[in-house]
C-alpha cells in the first residue's frame, strides 16, 4: 500500500479494486451520477471515540467497513467524516489508504476493508472552525466516472487538543503543598497551545505503591490558562492534573509528578 498526493481537488482515478485513493485538503467533492447496487455495513472510524487533533502531527484515525456489490469498481473503497452533505460538502481528510479487499463471500461480492485516515492541521484551510460533530459516508467510485455513495448516518467527534502539566515541590510530612499547573487548547488559526482559560480541571493523587488516582481537589483555571491548588501532603505520592474535555476539546491528564514526603 502506499500513500500518495493529488492536490487539493477531489477526483477518481482509474486505479485497482482496492488499491490506495487519495483527497487532500478540507474540500468538496464533485458533481457526478450517483449509483445504485453497492451497501455498505459494519462502518467504525476510530473506533467510535473522538479524533482529537493538536496543532503539528498529522493524525491517523483508523476506520474499517464492509461493502457489498457485484458491480464493477476503478477506486478503492473509503469511508470519510463530512460536513454538509455527502457529495457536495467538506470532507475531513488529507489523504487515505484503503487496504485490498479481504473476500467475505465471492459470490455476492461481500468484501471486508481497513482504512487509515490522515488529518493534518498544518494547511491554511484546516481551522478552529472544523471542531464538533460530523458525519460519516461511504463512497465507490464505478466504471465509467460514476459513483455510490452511502450516508451512514455515524455521528464523529472532532477535538482540539488539550495539554495540562503539574508542578509540585517536596515537602515535609503534614505540611500543605502546592500544586501548579496549566491547561491549553490547541489552536488549529495559529497552530500554536494557548492557555485554556475557566475550565474545571481535578487535582489527583495516586499513594505510592496504588494502582490508580483519585480526585483530591477540583480548580478552575485562569485568564491564562494556570492552575494551582494547596492540599495537606501526608503520604508520598504521584500527583497530576486531569482536564476531561468537552463537545470541542480533547480529555488529558498531565505527566504524573511524583513528590515525597520527608
């Protein structure tokens, strides 16, 4: 399999069943004669959790399906998050690679497909905007420049990033502690962090030698994005902050930071 370019326009190309198709860019897709014969069934994107997108890497969403037509096709198979409508929207993607297909049932054509989306947030059109909710549709395109597409009707979450981190110091047993920290959104305009301002983000902690945290305090974060919190330190233990994100940004907890009790 292999990843390639087209530019910005969407368009087929008189490739193999199953070989790679490629989109790039936030665009529309072109006019063309819609086709019967062909289902789709069992489509997943990610695995139905959000795609959450920071301000540099290209992320790549996994997505599988499975179509069903004994029709003739030149591209190979995909299924794609849009906006609008199917055929006549934007889509969310800068490439994809859809794997050959795994026969199900030769004989009524049932065929089982993987897919790897990729977003980058790095062009000039992809912005804060492109956050929230969109849909997902699957699309063949047929012999003779013609095409299927089917709407799936699957709701997908598109997030910001968030990044949080904490600063705690050592401190003597029974004694308060204070735990900084910041929380930031990535900013798809500026493709920089900037500081996430009046989010409730919890304070957790994990005893040394526990398996897991518990919420200790809960803060809301300033003007800029800080955090701080003063708790009594009477273990040592692992701190961090957890930001459980919304409709628009990503959940994150922070690197744990580990403080002993002297």
């Amino acid at each position: 399999m292999e990843k390639t370019t087209m530019g910005w326009a969407m368009r087929s190309t008189a490739v193999a069943a199953g070989a790679v198709a490629v989109f790039t860019g936030v665009t529309a897709v072109p006019a063309g004669a819609a086709e019967g014969g062909v289902s789709f069934s069992r489509v997943t994107v990610n695995s139905g959790k959000p795609i959450v997108i920071g301000t540099s890497k290209e992320v790549v969403v996994p997505a599988s399906f499975r179509m069903t037509t004994k029709l003739k096709y030149d591209d190979g198979p995909t299924v794609f998050p849009y906006r609008g409508k199917p055929d006549s929207g934007d889509i969310l993607h800068s490439s994809v690679i859809t794997s050959d297909c795994e026969v199900v049932d030769k004989a009524k054509g049932v065929c089982d497909f993987e897919e790897w989306l990729y977003v980058d947030p790095r062009p000039s059109d992809f912005g804060n905007a492109n956050a929230g909710t969109w849909k997902t549709a699957a699309r063949v395109f047929l012999a003779g420049d013609a095409y299927d597409t089917d709407d799936k009707n699957l709701p997908l979450q598109v997030k910001r990033a968030t990044t949080v981190n904490a600063s705690p110091e050592p401190v003597a047993a029974g004694r308060t502690i204070t735990v900084t920290g910041r929380v930031g959104r990535a900013n798809w305009d500026t493709h920089t962090y900037q500081g996430y301002a009046g989010r409730t983000v919890s304070l957790q902690f994990k005893a040394s030698g526990a398996s897991s945290y518990t919420t200790v305090k809960k803060t809301t974060s300033s003007s800029t994005g800080s955090l701080k919190a003063t708790v009594k330190a009477t273990q040592p233990g692992t701190w961090r902050w957890t930001y459980y994100g919304n409709s628009t940004s990503g959940a994150k907890s922070s690197t744990g930071d580990y403080v002993a009790v002297k």
